[in-house]
C-alpha cells in the first residue's frame, strides 16, 4: 500500500499475533458471558438476546461476505480461494497456477 515492505514487527503481527490474540478474546467473551445486570436488576432474556444480535451482526459480515466472495468468483473451489487471496495486481498469477499463497514457503516466510 505504501510502496515499501512492512517491517518485521507489522508482518509477525498481522500473520500471528493479531489473529490468535482476537480469536482468544472472542471465545474467551463468550465462554465468560453472564446475563448483565444493573445493581439487582436482571435484565430481560430478550434484551440479552437482542445485545448478541447487535454484537453478532458487526461480526458475522466477515464470514457472509467471504461465502458471496466464494460463491460469486468463477471456476473451481482451490481457483476460487486463490482469486480470493491474491491481491488483484497479481491476478495473472492465479491464471498461469503459480499461486504463492499455497505454498507453505509464503506463510513461513516473514
């Protein structure tokens, strides 16, 4: 996006870090909920649920718009995943097969 290549710090925290530290949070989130209360007062079951829904909808638009992504892309299920993947400069890659992201060198690379 600038031009350069992220530092060392960026790209161990984009491909490690940042996805294990959310992925502890929200299962931790949920593992821990409790009905939420204000002093003795419980709140409704529907308030609860209508607090997941809000909470959900931010998150599940990730998961919706990758399945459209998969479902609106032409060609096999491993062509769709690559075009997915591969930043829409490199395109041609994916058409010649040479997809880098497939390779275990790509992820360990850092």
């Amino acid at each position: 996006m600038t031009g350069r290549r992220p530092s060392l710090y960026w790209r161990l925290c984009w491909k490690f870090v940042s996805p294990c530290f959310l992925l502890f949070v929200v299962v931790v989130s949920v593992a821990t909920s409790r009905p939420p209360r204000y002093g003795d007062y419980v709140f409704p079951e529907w308030a609860n649920a209508l607090g997941w829904a809000v909470a959900a909808s931010s998150m599940c638009l990730v998961p919706v718009y990758a399945a459209y992504k998969l479902c609106s892309l032409p060609g096999s299920l491993r062509e769709k995943v690559a075009y997915a993947i591969t930043p829409e400069k490199e395109r041609e890659l994916v058409d010649r097969g040479e997809v880098r992201q497939f390779t275990l060198r790509h992820w360990l690379l850092v």
